[in-house]
C-alpha cells in the first residue's frame, strides 16, 4: 500500500511540477495567435505545397524542417497518433520508464501509443509471435524509444556511399548532417559516481546546436562502475564517446535527455512544437494516411485520409508528398497505393503504378539475442523502486534537480566488438568470408552491461542480477513486409527472419562464447544463472538462444531500400525519391540498404537531415 501511495504521489508531484515552463498546449502557443492555428480541421479537404505522411522521428523532423525553410510555401503532417504526454501518463517523459510496453509478448503493448504489430512465426525463437513496438503518436519512435544515441562507422557511411552511387553519403560529407539535430551538453558530475566519467568530444556537435538536447543522465548504473575495468580486462579498448565514426570498444553513450529537467527530448518536443507555433505548419493529428494519389502521368497529388478510420477527406500536395511512416508502414503505405511487387498488388486488385519488387523485401534488423545473467552483489537498476521510501526519496531528487535513477533511461554502458580471432576459427568458411566482407570497422556485436531484479523462481524474492547481453550488429538474414489486404487498417504481414541463416545461427554461438569471457572480468558478478553452466555445447547454446534470448529491440530497416537499380531491389534513389513515379519521396530508416551497426536513432536523424535538405535545395532552385 506504501509504495501504491508513492506511486500516486509521483504523478501528483508531476502534474503540478514545472507549471511556469512550457505546457503541453504552450509549447504550440505564439503571441497574436491561437494554438489551434498549430493544426489541421480533420474531414475538411485541403491543399498544401508538401504533405509528409508520419509525424514520427523522420517526418517531425522532415515537416518541421521544410516549414521553417521555406516560409512561402505550406507544409501539412499526418500522424496516426496523437500527444504521447497526454495518451502514455509520464512514461513516456520520464526517462526511467522507457522499456515500458516494449517486450517480445503479445499483450505487453499500448494501444494509444503503439501499432500493435505482432510478426509472423519466428523460426530463430522457436516459432514465437513478437510484438514488434513501432511509435504511434507525434515524435514516434523519439518519444518511445531507450533515448540511446551514437553515430555508425566511416565504413558503414562508405558503404552506403558506393551502394547509392553518391558520395554524399561518405563520412565527412554526412558529418555535418549528424550534428545538425542536436545541442550536447556535458555530464554533471556532481551527480555521478566518481568512476562513471564518460568520455565525450565536443568538436563532434556544433555550438550552438540543434533543437534536441542530448547528455548523460545525472545518474550512473552502479553495476557499470565496472564496467571499464572488466570490458578493458575482456580486451576491449576505451572508445572516445561512439560519436567520431568509430564504435569499436566500451563506454557510455549519452541520451535524447532534457539536461535541465531530465526529461525525454523527442521530435515533437524539439521540432513541431518549436516548428508550429513559428510557420504555417499544419498538424493533423489522430488521423491515418489511407493511400496515395496519382495523376494521369504518376505524379503523386495528394493523400487520402482518415479520421479514427471514418470521415475521409483528402490532403492534395502542390509540389510533393514525402512518406516517413517507418520500415514497417512505408513500404504497407506504397503497396496499397499501387507501388510494389506486381504480382502482390494484383493479388490484392490494386491497380499498379510503379512494379518495384523491392518494395517491402530486404527487412534487416539487429536482433537481441539475450544475455548471460549472473547473481549480484550490488542493487540492480530497480532496486531503488522496492520500498516506499526509497521510491519516494528518489522521486524527490528528481522533481528537485532532474536527478537519481529516473534521469537514466536503460543501461547507459556498451561496448562493440569485432570476434577475435580465437572464436572465428572454427567457424564454416560461408561465415567467415561473410565477416570478411564487412568493412574493417563495422562491429559484429553490441555487448550491454546491465542489471535487473528478477524471482528466480516461482514466489520467490527477487534477486539482484547483472548481465552481459548481446545485439546481432551484423547479420545476413533478412525478413519482409507484405500485405493481407488492400485497405491498410489491416495490419501487413511482418516476418523478420531472425537467425534463418546458419551464418547467423553461427555468430550468435560465438556472441555468447564472448559475453561469457567479458562476464567473468566483472567484478560483482558471481554465480552464472542464465543459461547455466550446464548450457556448453554450440548445440545447447543455439537451443537456449532460440527458447529464451531471441528478441526485439526494434531496430528494422530497408524496406524501402536506396540504391541504384530498381531491377535489383532498389525502392529509391539517393534522394530518397521513388523510382518509376515523381513528386513521392520516402525519408525514414527503410530508405537505408541496412540497419545501423546499433541503435538507429542516430543514423535516421543524419539521414532525414540530409534527405530534407534535398528537398529545401531543390525547392529553392524551383
């Protein structure tokens, strides 16, 4: 009953905290006019100049941008959802909470922040059905992801590069691209344990920066205090921030985090509400692209729409429409619009516009595979939330200074790693060629240091645990979205392909060979609970991956993959146009040939950054 009275009073506190900054409604507020003037009239057909379709990380982002740009025209973004503030309570702004509502379980999802989608039989987890968490409300996945941010590798960007045919994409020309979103500022080290220094280089950020804020929390996990000793013990070298095109080696990445009030920056927070109260941008929220328009020559006109599923109306576009709905949604929104496979869209009686094959093929995501899981003798990352006290205390300090556990989103420390030579070895020669063909600086796997209180056994107390687990960064498997349906409230068919190559199923084995080495270097791990010590042989470690490790940490790209030649998969060019229409572009993470070595939070900010830009740049030459 005590800790159900804090809980209360958690959200009490909030709900009066701060009432002198922004509000919700403020943030939308300018002098001489009314917020409403911030948003569409849903069911009321309307022109804009450029209609971008998802309010999410790319198309705030997007839509914001070209607003602000290009004052004499008009900007109109759909989004499906609506105000997360308003639809998640504080779990979504307060960053201790962001894995809520984010596991692998089918019921472990809420409906008014997320699309519920649910994949396909899983082979690689034993014919399981994931919940695939995909952002439906304004700031998307920004404003339900773990906030982790780091940039990719030069030899990632490179690839790209020699992919799309355009050296816009090399490393020093995207460099500024990476910067441009955001404003770091450095840890407060007042609030963090003396052996919690990250490392951090302010010549990667410009000064003054971009509208989202990034930092370290004013907290540190207390297990990774040990973390540098036992990965640099492991053999891993220090990396200088994962912020200079080199993630290779360990420690603590900064966060999406609000350093004066440690709450969550997102694209809604950061873009449209600053956006929309300053440009005629205009903001449908709580409605659904249906399908695109064409004119007689392929020209893409304008978007059908729905309000909650009824009241259709229409956005026509005088100069573009741009989809940014995400890996899963884009590639579903072009399908039903008539741009896909042929084959599929006839299936379906959708009248085709483009034949693109590619449109939905070469799903490629970095899977998490579990962790090695040992007793602890230090308080885990919740342990904080077991007494009523201890709640009450640390929801003071957060209320007062945006401090404690509450700042800190997940676990805050990482490394990346290429194999060593002694777990490569013995591995089939197709597995081997396959890691040879990597650049020299893309990781094979992302180990996380974390912890968690878990029961070890039914109505059992919970233990402090501590774990190395493992993301697949490269892999060969791939998955696809297609569709069941022309009308796409129904949801599309997602099979993400986890682990079907025997590559995959190869590295995965070695990953976990690997994060048992760095276990043992760190210090208050003890006894190993997960898989056990009985779990030896490459046999029993692929059965454990496949039973209990395999899972999402929501990472999907390429669906509409950028390339050079639509006859080989390409969905767009390398300024994300269509291929086989004009006036549709698509800037979000399916546009990228595959997933970032990591988390995909960086990466899509660069790339919408530089997307956009396109579209400014070609506007103004108009």
């Amino acid at each position: 009953m005590r800790l159900f009275a804090a809980l209360l009073s958690l959200s009490a506190s909030l709900a009066t905290a701060n009432l002198d900054d922004d509000s919700l409604l403020r943030q939308f507020y300018a002098q001489g006019r009314l917020t409403g003037n911030s948003f569409g009239n849903p069911g009321l057909n309307a022109t804009f100049d450029y209609v971008v379709v998802g309010a999410g990380l790319a198309g705030a982002l997007t839509a914001s941008r070209l607003a602000a740009a290009l004052p004499h025209m008009t900007v109109a973004v759909i989004e499906a959802g609506s105000f997360y503030e308003i639809s998640n309570g504080n779990y979504s702004q307060i960053p201790y909470y962001s894995t809520k509502y984010v596991g692998p379980n089918p019921d472990d999802y809420q409906p008014l922040i997320d699309w519920g989608i649910f994949s396909e039989l899983v082979p690689g987890a034993n014919g399981r059905v994931i919940h695939y968490a995909q952002g439906k409300t304004l700031g998307g996945s920004s404003a339900r992801n773990q906030q982790i941010y780091h940039r990719a590798t030069r030899g990632w960007y490179q690839r790209i590069a020699e992919i799309a045919g355009d050296d816009a994409y090399q490393w020093d020309n995207i460099f500024p691209f990476m910067k441009k979103s955001f404003t770091f500022t450095p840890p407060n080290f007042e609030y963090r344990a003396v052996n919690a220094s990250p490392n951090y280089t302010l010549s990667t950020f410009d000064s003054p920066g971009g509208p989202v804020q990034l930092s370290h929390p004013k907290y540190a996990q207390t297990i990774s205090s040990f973390g540098a000793t036992g990965y640099s013990a492991a053999g891993f070298p220090a990396n200088d921030g994962f912020l200079n095109g080199d993630l290779i080696g360990y420690g603590y990445w900064p966060f999406t985090l609000r350093e004066e009030d440690s709450t969550r920056s997102s694209t809604e927070v950061a873009f449209l509400s600053r956006t929309a109260a300053r440009t005629s941008l205009k903001i449908y929220q709580s409605c659904m692209a249906r399908n695109l328009l064409f004119d007689a020559n392929k020209r893409a006109t304008g978007v059908n729409v729905t309000v909650n599923g009824l009241k259709p109306f229409t956005l026509s576009a005088r100069e573009e429409v741009i989809v940014s709905s995400g890996f899963i949604h884009s590639p579903q929104l072009l399908m039903v619009s008539g741009i896909g496979p042929r084959k599929m869209l006839e299936e379906y009686n959708i009248r085709v516009i483009s034949d693109l094959p590619g449109v939905g093929q070469n799903l490629h995501d970095t899977p998490a595979i579990g962790s090695i899981t040992h007793r602890m003798d230090l308080p885990s990352r919740d342990a904080w939330t077991r007494s009523a006290d201890s709640f009450a205390a640390n929801t003071e300090r957060w209320l007062a200074n945006g401090s404690g556990p509450l700042s800190s989103p997940a676990s805050d420390f990482a490394g990346w790693e290429k194999f060593p030579e002694s777990y490569t070895t013995n591995l089939s020669q197709p597995t081997r060629d396959f890691l040879a063909s990597l650049p020299s600086d893309w990781p094979n796997i992302e180990y996380v240091l974390a912890s968690a209180s878990q029961a070890l056994e039914e109505n059992a107390d919970t233990t402090d645990t501590g774990s190395i687990a493992m993301l697949m960064t490269s892999t060969t498997s791939r998955g696809n979205i297609s569709i069941r349906s022309a009308d796409n409230s129904i949801a599309p068919v997602v099979y993400l392909g986890w682990l079907d190559s025997p590559e995959d199923q190869e590295l995965a084995v070695a990953a976990y060979k690997r994060a048992r080495s760095v276990a043992s270097h760190i210090a208050p791990f003890g006894e190993e609970i997960k898989p056990g010590k009985n779990v030896t042989t490459d046999a029993q470690i692929l059965a454990y991956i496949k039973a209990k490790g395999v899972g999402a940490i929501h990472h999907g790209a390429a669906t509409c993959a950028m390339g050079q030649d639509a006859s080989r998969g390409a969905v767009v060019g390398s300024k994300a146009r269509v291929f086989g229409v004009s006036g549709l572009r698509v800037i979000d993470a399916s546009v990228l040939p595959f997933s970032a070595p990591g988390h995909t939070q960086g990466v899509t900010y660069a790339h919408a950054e530089k997307l956009v830009q396109d579209v400014i740049d070609d506007a103004m030459e108009r």
